[in-house]
C-alpha cells in the first residue's frame, strides 16, 4: 500500500490512541485517585 502524507496524520492518532489508553489504566489502578476528581476533570474537559 502507498502511503501518502495527507493518510499519515489520521495513521499516527490512531496507532497512540491504545498506548494512551493503556497509559491511563495503569495510572488509574496504580495511583488512588478519587471518583470525584475524575468526574470533576471529565468535566471540565468538555
């Protein structure tokens, strides 16, 4: 397959969604943080 530079920029979001995801489950189960801050951070994100 051919890759060109316009496919290149969507490729790379999708090739780090998984490795941020399992970034943040490792945080989450590893370090306490309580629901509240995260629903609060959830939040304020969007």
């Amino acid at each position: 397959m051919f890759w060109t530079l316009e496919f290149l920029p969507g490729k790379l979001n999708v090739t780090s969604t998984l490795l941020v995801l399992i970034q943040a489950i490792i945080f989450i189960k590893d370090i306490e943080v309580e629901p509240i801050t995260l629903i609060i951070m959830l939040v304020s994100v969007a």
